[in-house]
C-alpha cells in the first residue's frame, strides 16, 4: 500500500508484535509522529529499555533534515501514528535516507484496541483466563470450567471473548461486570444481546451517579452471597463498595482448594480504585475505607489469587504480561493496605485524586445504556490509559 | 475571512491534507490567503501544530461547516513571507 508515488515501501508491525518486543523489554525506539497534545495524552508505555520520541510528521514536511537528524541512525525505528497513513509516510521518508524503519499497522487505534490473552490459571478443573488491553491498562477475565465460561468484565470487542470461548469448545453462560466503568465501555450488555447469557451488575451502580438515571439496559442485580456453579468452579458475589457503590468482587472457589478474587477497581495490585467518579468523593471515601480494611480480609485468603481489572504499570505483572498476585503479597506490598486510621486515609486519598477525564462521566451512561455512541465515537471515548487509580 | 486560492483535501488521510496545504502556500505570492477544504477530523489539531512552527505561514483561522451531513473542517493560510 502506497500513498504517495515514489514513496520508498516499508514494512509495517503489528501492535502484538510490538507488545512481544515490550513484554522482552528490548531496546526500542518508537518515534510517535502524533501531534504533541495527541502523544502526551496517550503515549504507548514500556518498561525501563523503551526509548519513545515524540517528533510530529509535519516537523518531517516542514523540515526533513532538520526532523531526520533528531532520530538515531543505528536501530530500528518503530513509527507510530494515529492512523497508520502519518507514520508510513515518515517511515518511508526516513528509508529513503538509510534509516531501518516500520511503521505501526493500523496507528495507535489498533494498539488501542489490541488484546492480549494468556492463562493465568490452568488446571484439571479448567482455566482461568486474562484478556487484557494492554494500551489501556484493562483487564478482563474468563473462568471456563466444564464446557462453561463466565466473563469477568469483558470489554467493548466481544468477538474477542466468542472466538476464545468458542475455541475452549465451552459456551458463555455468565457476564459479570464488578461495576459500571467509567473508563471504559463494557462488553457485557452486547454480549449478553449476543449470547443469551445473563448480565449482572450491582443495582446501586445501574443509577448513573451525576445524571441520577436509571439504567435502560437488561441487567440482573447482583447481590452480595448470589453464588454460581460454573461448571466445577464457584463464583461468589462479595460486595465491595467505595469506588462505586456497586462495586462487587467476585471470589473463585476451585475444587482443588485454589481461590481467585476478581476485585474489578476494587483494589488493584499496587493502588486502589479512586472514590471520586461518582461525584462524592468525600461521602465515598469512608465507605472504601470500611472495605478495604473490613470486607476485604473477609474474602481473602492469604493464597488467593487477587485479579484486578487495571494495572497503571507494566511492572505490576510478571514478565509474562500476567497481571496477579496471591492477597498476602498485596497486603505486604500495596499502599491502600498500610495501616491507616479512617481519618488518614481520608486525608491520604483526597490529596491523591488524579485529575477527572471528562469523558468518563459520558462512559458510564454508555454503560447504562443512556447514550449509544457509534463506533468512532466509542473509539475516541476510550482514547488513552485508564485514570482509575489513585495518583501517586 | 477573504482568501485568494482554495485547496480542495477532502477524502484524503493523513498525511496528505498537510503535505499538499505545504506545498500549495509555499507557492502562493505572499501575503495571499489559501483556504484548505479537508474532511480528515485530525487536521484541526495537526494544523495548528504544524503552523506553530512553519516557516512564514500563519494560520488565521479554522471552521468546522457541515456540508450535506458532512462535516469539512476548513483552514486559511497566510504566506506571511
């Protein structure tokens, strides 16, 4: 595919191999042509050997020599823009000049909207997987045991959870979300419009907290104790107030004495989920307070596998790109379990809240179905990383 | 706003709206005003970037007209020198 004639052809890479390459932590250079606004908003992240350069393409047709002679000669230059047409043009403009260059297949919206999916778990009861979005930091999860598969959170592409549920030759029998997102659109209610299968979700969370609407979506409340037999496993509800009122978490009980908690934005590995989504920061802080440090030890063994629904840092998960810890390893090492007095943690959390992306409160009446974006717009709701963690 | 020349970018991607706006206001005399007609969204924020430093172009203003359901987003360039 050419754009302009005489255009030295390049080659293109794909966002999984991008991701591999990350996930190796080999030295890359990315040059995001985007413009500066565009690139500060969502920067495609790496551990510690990712060099990224932000060089917009029209510093390349303003000035070539001038742009060319910012990017180093001697490595591979993987291009990023936000279509793909900007970063093959540069690719090819720094080709024709002795440079090795690629450009990204499909701009930074296939990376946005690439998935990434490993076992966290595989047993003779079944499997549990983690399907992640790793330019958004998102995680969701399948638990596919005895030719069922319930989803845990599953995101805006459904397609991506038929065709793996359908390759584990199971069928998707439950669609749980642990709360209505703000940061993302949730794939549950068209997988359920897909699929037949139920879509659960807390009440509390099906009013949208600043329109004060209700839900015009199928969904069935979710209650703390609703217990589920997926095929060998157990899914137990446990409510987990504080980042929405509905936040729910869901504990797996596998017959081999193994457990998992699906904690959503409840808690994360490292942080927590932020209280202030809904508008009432300081009414909810007091409440997240009283399930971190009362409900949470309550539903957490030491052991248990704490499976969250973001990550802020790659370094979070293991080499492997899995994001999961066994809950005495959180307790020993997350901020949001040091001992604190209600009053400090108020203090603590309130000084913490990261800025409050517009959008988000636009993505829970997604959620809730009060608004229906089209694709485009879907796409430009869910641009860049999840701020749903508190800030450092 | 009062322009001397029009180039019409619609349909075409990005890179191309800026490539050809480059090349159009390079050739026109200064102090004339080409009015760039492009239906590429991200053109708004990309000329505004690339006018911050192009040499001897100004950008004097930017429309969004919707056009029989479409939307055009319209930019006017100045050859300043």
């Amino acid at each position: 595919m050419t754009i302009t004639e005489g255009q030295t052809a390049v080659a293109a890479f794909t966002p999984a191999e991008l991701y591999a390459r990350i996930l190796r932590d080999e030295p890359l250079f990315i040059l995001d042509v985007r413009n500066e606004e565009e690139f500060q908003r969502s920067p495609i992240e790496g551990r510690a050997n990712l060099t990224t350069v932000n060089i917009p393409y029209f510093a390349f047709i303003e000035d070539e020599e001038g742009a060319a002679a910012q990017v180093p000669q001697d490595r591979e230059i993987f291009v990023v823009c936000a279509k793909e047409g900007s970063s093959q043009y540069v690719a090819s403009l720094l080709a024709e000049r002795g440079y090795q260059a690629r450009y990204l297949e499909g701009g930074y919206i296939s990376w946005g909207n690439f998935y990434d999916i490993r076992d966290v778990v595989a047993a003779d009861w079944g499997r549990i997987v983690q399907i992640a979005r790793p330019a958004r930091g998102d995680l969701s999860f399948a638990v596919i045991s005895g030719g069922k598969a319930a989803l845990i959170d599953p995101m805006r592409h459904i397609a991506v959870y038929r065709e793996l549920v359908e390759k584990a030759g199971a069928t998707i029998t439950h669609l749980f979300d642990t709360h209505v997102h703000a940061d993302h659109i949730s794939g549950g209610p068209a997988l359920a419009a897909a699929t037949g299968a139920p879509y659960y979700v807390h009440a509390y969370d099906a009013i949208h907290p600043i329109d004060m609407l209700p839900a015009v979506i199928d969904y069935t409340h979710i209650q703390e104790g609703d217990r589920f037999q997926i095929g060998e496993v157990t899914i137990t509800a446990r409510w987990f107030p504080g980042h929405t009122l509905g936040q729910v978490n869901y504990r797996l009980d596998a017959p081999d004495g193994r457990s998992a908690l699906f904690t959503g934005d409840g808690i994360f590995l490292r942080s927590f989920g932020r209280p202030d989504l809904g508008g009432k920061g300081e009414a909810w802080t007091p409440i997240l307070y009283r399930s971190l440090t009362e409900r949470l030890p309550q539903m957490a063994d030491d052991t248990t596998l704490i499976l969250p629904a973001h990550f802020s840092s790659l370094d979070e998960g293991s080499a492997d790109g899995v994001f999961a810890a066994p809950y005495a390893e959180v307790r020993a090492t997350n901020d949001a379990l040091r001992p604190r007095d209600e009053a400090e943690f108020t203090s603590y959390v309130l000084s913490h809240l990261p800025v409050f992306p517009a959008e988000y409160v636009e993505i829970k009446r997604v959620n809730i179905g009060l608004v229906t974006p089209c694709e485009g717009k879907a796409g430009e709701l869910e641009l860049g990383k999840n701020i749903c963690a508190l800030a450092k | 706003m009062d322009f001397n020349q029009t180039l019409d970018v619609k349909g075409a991607k990005c890179p191309m709206p800026l490539v050809k706006s480059r090349k159009a206001v390079s050739e026109l005399p200064v102090g004339q005003v080409l009015k760039v007609v492009a239906t590429d969204r991200g053109s708004l924020a990309d000329f505004q970037g690339w006018a911050k430093t192009a040499k001897n172009v100004e950008l004097l203003a930017q429309e969004t007209v919707n056009e029989g359901g479409q939307d055009l987003y319209v930019h006017y360039l100045k050859r300043t020198a």
